[in-house]
C-alpha cells in the first residue's frame, strides 16, 4: 500500500486520504504520514514512509526534505548495486564465454596490455601472459605471424579502419593449434594516433572442422574413400607446377580393371564395389611417399601420382607392381580374379600442363588396353621400349647374381717400353640366358635405377679378392686388379670404406692388391661426405685411379687434395687421335699433368700402331686398349701373366 503516486513526497492526514489507503490507515491507527517514494534511475523501486499515530502531525518543509534526501540516497545506493551485480555478471559472461578479450598498445613494440582471464581455457594464465607483454606474437601460427603485424601495422597508420576480421591459429599451452577469429578495432587519440587495440578471438574450431569435413566430403570417393577425380587435379596441378620450378619430376598412373563390368553382371553390383574397396587397398599398400596420390576417377578407374621419380624407369617399375598386385586374387567371400591396363604419363617439361597429361595418360591407357589388356604403356613408344627393357632386365639383374650369371674379365695394363703388366682391370659381363652377353654400359645404369648396384658392388670386391687369392694360390704374382666404382655406389650409401675394408680383411688381401677407378664425372658429383669416402679410402692404403680422364668438368684440386695412383685418359680421345688435333692436345696436357703431380698416366682404348706411336711420343709409358689384350677371362688373364710380358698385337705376336 503506498501513499505516493508520482515521484514526488506526500505529506497527508488519515482522515484526508481516499480509500483504499484510508482504510488501511485507519486499522493501522495512523494518524498522519509523510511519505516519499524511492526512485532507482526513471524506476520506482519503493516507498519509504514516516508515521504517526498519536497526533495529526503536520510536516515541516525540513522535515520533508530529509526524507526526500534520504530516499533518493537510497535509491542511488541501490541504483549502484545493481549496476554492480550487472557488472559482476557481465565478467562471469565474459570469463565463462569462449570469446577471449584483449587489447594491445598503440605504439611500437604494441604490448599486450590486457588479456581476459578466459584464456585459462587454453591453459594460459592471464597474468602471466601478461608479464611478458611481446609474447603473445609467439602463440601465432608461424604463417600467421607476419599478417598479425601487417593487422597491427595497418591500424596504427589509420589504413585499416573499422573492426577488422581474421581468421588465425593460435597455440594452446598444450601445443595444439585452434582457430580463431580474430576482430580488431582501433581505438584513436583527438590527433588520430593509435591508442589502443582492442580484440576479440572467437574460437571457431568447430566450424573448421565441420568445414574440414565437407570439404573431405567433397573431395572423396564415396565407395573407396579414395580422393575423387577433383582432388586429385588439385593434387596434380601441384605437382605440375612445383616440377616446373625445378622440383623432382612425376608420373601419372590411369588404372582401369580389365572386364569390370562382366564382374558387375556376375557377382552383382555390390560384390562390384566391394571389389572397387580391395583394389584400393591394394593400391594404397604400395603406396610408399606420402605425396603419393592414389584417386579414384569414378567406375573402374583409378589414378595414381607417383611423386619424386629419377627417370620412366621408375614408373614402369611401380606400374608392374601395380599390375601384379591386382592381379593377385581378391577374396571377397568368393574368389574374384581380375587384371587391369595401366597408361602412364610422365612429367616433362615440354608438356603444356596436368591437362595435357591426361589426355595423354588416357591415350596411353587405351593403347594398353588395345594391346591385350594386363600390360602398362607409356604415352610414348619410345619411352615403352626402353623402360619395359630397363624394367625386365633390372629383374633379370637381381635374380642373375643369385644364379652367378655374371663373370669378371681381366684387361691388362701394359708398360709400353717392357711390355710388362702393370695391373688388371677387372671389368663386369654378364652372361644372360635369353639376350647373351649383355656390357656394363647396359646394364649398371639399370642396376643404379633399381638399387641392385650395391649387391653388384659387393659381389665384385668379392670376385676381385677371390681372384687374386686363387692366381696367388696357382703360385702366381698379379699387380694391382682394379675395379670400377659408380656414383650410384657412393651415393646410397657411406659405408662403401668400411665395407671394402672388411672384405680386404676376410680375403686376407692387402689395399695395395687392388686399386678404385672413379671417374671424373663421379668425383664430380660426390658431394662432401662421399669426398670424405674417397679420403677414407685413400686413408685405407687404397690406390685410387680417374678413369675416363678429360670427359668431366674435373677441378684439378682434388689432385691435390687425394694424390691419385693413376690417371687414365678416356678412350675418346685416343680414337681420333692425329698429329696435331686437339685430342693429341689433351693426351700431352694429361701426361704432363701427371709428371707435374708425379702421377702415372694410363692411355685407355689404344687399338691400333699409330695410336700406339702418338701416345708414346707424347710421353705416355703405359697403355690398355685392345691393341695389347681385350678383357679376357681369369685363365687367359693367368696364362698372359705366366708369359711375363705382353706386345702390342698380343702375346701371340711376339712368339710368332
Ligand atoms: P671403363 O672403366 O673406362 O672401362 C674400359 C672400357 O673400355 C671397357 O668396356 C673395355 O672393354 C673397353 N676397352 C678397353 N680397351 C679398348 C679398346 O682398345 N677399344 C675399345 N673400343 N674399347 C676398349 P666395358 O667393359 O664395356 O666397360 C664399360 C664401362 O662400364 C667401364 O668403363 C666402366 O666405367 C663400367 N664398368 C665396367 N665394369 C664395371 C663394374 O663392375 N662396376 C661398375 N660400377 N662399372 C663397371
Ligand atoms: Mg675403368
Ligand atoms: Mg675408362
């Protein structure tokens, strides 16, 4: 019951008032009332009134305005609490809500001067970050870093104006990266210099994430969960451009099953895509470089990049694995055997781009299907040739040395004036059981292609070692059997040192019985640690000779650095060789090189008399060309030792 109705004190008698209040007073036995209502802002809040019951009081004006004194006191004391719980509940929205609150000076470094304690959520506390006030760029995404400041720096100069908004990383004290959007305004002085910062972060981790898995939506297969043919040219393209910057080259696979459809027909079609799932496992299976991509084109075509390939070897190698895998049988409650036809496409430079690729990769496809399905084909025939040789053969390599297909021949290295031989080279043939007898020139590229060059290289210092055992055995004497060591060698592994130390060790055969031919090309290419090789085995006691002298970009210094046992002066310029040509020239160059470093020169490739005569005239003592002896095999190689010298024509000459 109140007594006031505007805002305004009411000083009243009971018996002036007007019911229902005058009832009210009368059971109450008020006689007279001052009353004033209390008014929080615009708000009535309630009433407070004074009472007397003894007399009809009449109201001094003081006291009056005491009591409207006192209301309005009270009504601003309560119009500030209630701010205060208003406040109090802003903070706990904000210290509970996920949009974390900061802001960040306006001038140079721009610290961060305040930060809402919700960042406990990421497992930060807020006055710690703010102790050191530079070290909120560090808790960017590295790749968002330079953006923050390009923000910060935008808004100091006034260019960005308004709330600006980014979406950013930002790491949580576990480590963990979360999304974030991140507002920003300016907060500007009367001469528009940049006061402050303020920030807002709204973690938005969840809508990437449910982006992030519309976009996978979007981007797979629904059968396999393979990436579809979009993602795969997004994938592609990548690929293209970054190998068109000088980046590894890669091929493209187009796999189709042979006959898919007459499985659909037989089996139904949800055998069919079971079947669709295993092939695609299989294929996964062989994935072996993360930036292998492995798509499904829709049907029966699958699609792979093969990332990081040296040469079209490597993809026909990967393309028969392929083939073989799927050609395995797939059981699927039933046995189901299917095969494929695979097109490949190979990155080159000359290609206008993906697109071209796979038209090409299509055409190819179509010629293997053409030719009898089960098979692989290039986009280019001359690539089909090649590859299929360098693939069959680089198998037939690995089963050959199982099977001792391969043989050592021995070529003397003859001392022109005595005709005494002064070493061996051992040099690799291999006896193929369909082709016959296949050159090194053939096949070490193939065993460098596919790895087999160091099972090769082992089994020729074995061949070497058990060589010079047996000749010593039979009461013989050889000089030192070289070998040749190819970069392929040296590069895929360090342990080429120390595994011939170990071999020389079990063969019981001192460095000095063999000697390592290196060419200037693989000097070349060795970066330093391979270097460090050639000085662990010039360490080792081993004698080291540069074959094919003059056909690479040596720098002379290595001499210096490894003073070689021999320099053998590549065959091409012994061939034309004339008085006065410029081969000539290289010969003498060479030979006086070697007398300048002390170094024995070895003229490779000399056929005939007059390259005989030339080689000598410009002072070269030693030989090792057809003229004096082919490679020959072990026991010829014993019989020219027994013989003690060789002469030009071959032992045959001198004695008739
Ligand atoms: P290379 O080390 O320069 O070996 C000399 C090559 O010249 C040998 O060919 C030899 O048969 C040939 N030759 C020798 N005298 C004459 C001649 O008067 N006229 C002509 N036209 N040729 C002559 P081969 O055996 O075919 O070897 C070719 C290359 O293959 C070798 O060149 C060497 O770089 C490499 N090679 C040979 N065996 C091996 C091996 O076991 N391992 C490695 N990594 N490479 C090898
Ligand atoms: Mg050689
Ligand atoms: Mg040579």
């Amino acid at each position: 019951m109140s007594a006031t109705a505007t805002d305004e004190p009411v000083a009243l008698l009971t018996q002036n008032a007007s019911e229902p209040l005058l009832g009210f007073l009368m059971k109450t036995e008020v006689r007279s009332t001052l009353a004033a209502p209390v008014m929080v802002g615009k708000e009535r809040w309630g009433e407070i009134d004074f009472e007397d019951c003894r007399q009809e009081r009449i109201w001094t004006a003081s006291e009056i305005d005491a009591l409207k004194l006192l209301t309005e006191m009270i009504g601003a004391a309560i119009g500030r609490a209630n701010e205060l719980r208003e406040f109090a509940d802003i903070r706990w929205v904000i210290e509970n809500s996920p949009v974390i609150l900061y802001r960040i000076g306006g001038k140079p470094p721009f610290p961060m001067n305040f930060v809402s304690r919700n960042v406990s959520r990421y497992g930060y506390d807020a006055k710690e970050l703010l102790e050191s006030p530079g070290r909120y760029l560090d808790l960017f995404h590295p790749d968002d870093r330079s953006d923050v400041m390009a923000n910060i720096g935008g808004i100091a100069s006034g260019r960005l104006g308004g709330e600006v908004r980014r979406e950013r990383r930002l790491r949580a004290a576990d480590g963990r990266y979360i999304w974030f959007e991140d507002r920003t305004r300016g907060h500007y002085g009367p001469q528009q210099e940049l006061i402050e910062i303020e920030g807002l972060l709204f973690d938005i981790s969840d809508r990437k994430a449910a982006e992030a898995r519309l976009e996978q939506v979007s981007l797979s297969d629904p059968v396999t969960g393979l990436p579809n043919r979009k993602a795969f040219m997004a994938e592609l393209d990548r690929a293209y451009a970054a190998a068109r910057l000088g980046g590894p080259a890669f091929a493209i696979h187009y796999i189709d099953l042979d006959r898919f459809k007459d499985i659909n027909d037989v089996f139904g079609h949800s055998k069919g895509d079971e079947l669709l799932k295993a092939v695609a496992d299989r294929l996964l299976r062989l994935r072996r470089r993360s930036a292998d991509v492995i798509a499904r084109f829709g049907g029966d075509e699958f699609v792979v990049l093969q990332s990081q390939i040296t040469d079209a070897a490597d993809a026909g190698a990967l393309a028969a694995r392929l083939l073989k895998a799927i050609e395995e049988p797939f059981n699927l409650g039933i046995e189901i055997h299917t095969t494929a036809s695979i097109g490949i496409a190979v990155f080159s430079a000359e290609v206008a781009g993906t697109e071209e690729m796979i038209k090409q990769v299509d055409l190819a496809l179509y010629r293997a299907k053409d030719l009898g399905r089960n098979q692989f084909h290039f986009h280019s025939e001359a690539l089909d040739a090649a590859t299929i040789e360098r693939v069959t053969l680089g198998g037939d390599l690995q089963r050959a040395l199982d099977r001792g297909e391969l043989q050592l021949n021995y070529q003397p290295q003859v001392e022109i004036a005595s005709g005494r031989i002064v070493g061996f080279e051992a040099l690799a043939r291999w006896n193929h059981p369909r082709q016959g007898p296949i050159g090194p020139a053939r096949f070490v590229p193939i065993a460098e292609a596919n790895g087999t060059i160091h099972r090769l290289g082992r089994w020729l210092i074995d061949a070497v070692c058990q060589q010079i055992s047996e000749w010593r055995r039979a009461g013989l004497q050889p000089p030192p059997v070289s070998f040749n060591v190819s970069g392929g060698q040296l590069r895929g592994t360090a342990e080429f040192d120390r595994e011939l130390a170990e071999r020389l060790k079990h063969w019981s055969i001192g460095p000095k019985s063999i000697e390592v031919e290196l060419t200037e090309t693989v000097l070349m290419e060795t970066t330093q640690r391979h270097r460090e090789i050639i000085g662990r085995l010039y360490s080792l006691g081993v004698p080291i000779a540069i074959d094919d002298f003059g056909t690479g970009y040596s720098s002379l210094s290595y001499l210096r650095t490894y003073r070689v046992d021999h320099i053998k002066v590549a065959q091409e310029f012994i061939k034309d060789i004339r008085p006065g040509s410029g081969d000539i020239a290289i010969v003498r160059a060479a030979i006086s090189l070697g007398r300048e470093l002390g170094i024995p020169v070895i003229a490779e490739g000399v056929e005939t008399q007059f390259q005989l005569d030339l080689v000598k005239e410009a002072g070269c003592r030693f030989v090792q060309g057809f003229y004096f002896s082919p490679p020959v095999s072990a026991s010829s190689a014993a019989d020219l030792l027994r013989a003690g010298a060789l002469w030009p024509g071959g032992p045959a000459s001198r004695h008739g």
